[in-house]
C-alpha cells in the first residue's frame, strides 16, 4: 500500500511539474470545472476568463450553503493514507488529476467515500432555487469526470460510484446544515438515499450514476477543441440561460437583453 502512495505522489509531482501554459488563455491545466461549464456555455466561460467573474446572488448563496455543508480541515498525506486505508468507509477528499481528451485535467471533488484505499463514492454537491429534481448535463459531467481522474490516478475504481446532490438552497436550518454531508454519507453507504429523500419533501435529490470510463472520457474530449485552440467558442441557444447569466448585458451572443 505505502508504493502505491509514494508513485501517486512521484506522478503528481511531474505531472504539476510539466505544465507549459500551452491550452488556450495561457493555461497549463484545464479545471474540471472549467470542462462543465461548457456543457452550459462556453461564451459564459471564455466571458469569465476575458472580463472577469462578475458576483451574483446566486453565487454568494450558493457558496454559503456550500461552505456550511463542506467544512473542511487540511490534513498531512500521511494521515489522509492512514484514513482512507481504514477497512470502514471514511470521508476524505483528494485533489483529482491526469491526462484526457488531449488536455491536463484537475480538480477537486465536493467529497469522497473511501474504504480500505479505494473510492466508494464522488458526490458532488449541488444548490438550487427551483426543483431539485432535474440532472443538469453540465453536473453529470463534471461528477463523471471526477471519476475518470481517480481512475487515471491508479486507484481501484471497481466499486465506485457517483452521486451529484442537488439541495434546495435556503430551505436548510442550521443545524440541517451542519449534518447535511453525514446524512448523505451514512445514506449512501447504508444503502438508504431514497429514504433521505422521501424524510427531505422535495428538498434534496441524489442522482446516482455507474462510474464509466468512456462516457467520461468522451465528455472531455468533445470540448476539448476549444482548449487546444482548434475551435472559436460555441455560445448557448437557450434564451432562459442567457437571462439567468451575469454577462447578458456585455455578451455579443447574448439572448436576452436586459
């Protein structure tokens, strides 16, 4: 178990070490991220890279329930091996990263559930106004290409599975909150999610999805000609996305103008 860790830590050291700023815009390694966004809208992106991120409500509630939900401590490699080794299944996330579609990928998971060295489970968590219901292409994506980079990491992914958890924001008390990712994990990993869901009334839905590798690899390589420079971006042709965007009144391929 300990070489298997100490070639991952070789490998992510030449591999952080080998970026050249050769992707578009400068950059040496593409976000995860970065790669779900343009399931949503690459003019969206490349405005974000031009112009800057622009705040939104949105956004900052997004990020508070985020942050309530994720509280996170840094710990040494030495004691994320020795968590993540345990025979029970422990929490623990892990920056992502490896070679897809053409491109350096990275990332970073909302979570992971690990037992005995190996990922159980990716859930990605995921706020919303409106219905929780819906999987949106861009999630699915991104949760799928989480997946795809623990694999290339040399990790046992057999049994993995993934999960994007969609919340209705605003409808969670505090201490709901502060619970939140141990429910999910314990409901997960007890095989109880739907019963989670039936007790939340329409507050939460957990999309569960078989790790696949091909399905992964082609989301990243179909968008991956706009990082290679090989392709100008493609703009949404969703009125309703554009409204919702914060560049609508900057965009040249915007739908809606305020």
């Amino acid at each position: 178990m300990t070489s298997l860790w100490d070639r991952l830590w070789k490998s992510e050291h030449e591999f952080f070490g080998s970026g050249q700023g050769e992707f578009r815009h400068g950059t040496s390694f593409v976000a995860v991220s970065s790669i779900a966004e343009q399931y949503y809208c690459e003019y969206k992106l490349e405005n974000e890279f031009t112009l800057g991120e622009i705040p939104t409500e949105t956004k900052e509630s997004g990020t508070a329930l985020h942050d309530e939900l994720m509280p996170t401590e840094r710990i040494s490699r030495e004691e994320f091996v020795k968590l993540v080794s345990k025979k029970e299944p422990t929490l623990a996330v892990l920056g992502v990263w490896g070679s897809a579609g053409g491109l350096k990928v990275v990332g970073e998971p909302d979570h992971i559930i690990w037992t005995g060295g190996k990922p159980l489970w990716v859930v990605e968590l995921k706020t919303t106004r409106g219905d929780p219901s819906p999987l949106w292409e861009d999630q699915e994506n991104q949760v799928r290409v989480y997946g795809l980079l623990l694999d290339r990491m040399g990790f046992d992914c057999s049994k993995m599975r993934l999960a994007v958890v969609r919340l209705k924001s605003g409808e969670l008390g505090d201490e709901e909150k502060k619970e939140w990712i141990l429910r999910v994990s314990e409901a997960l990993i007890g095989d109880k999610i739907r019963g989670l869901e039936t007790k939340s009334l329409g507050r939460m839905k957990a999309h569960l999805l078989a790790h696949d590798v091909e399905k992964a690899e082609k989301a990243v390589s179909s968008k991956a000609g706009y990082w290679l420079n090989e392709r100008e971006p493609v703009s949404s042709t969703s009125v309703g996305k554009c409204r919702a965007c914060e560049y609508n009144g900057v965009c040249s391929k915007s739908l809606y103008k305020p």
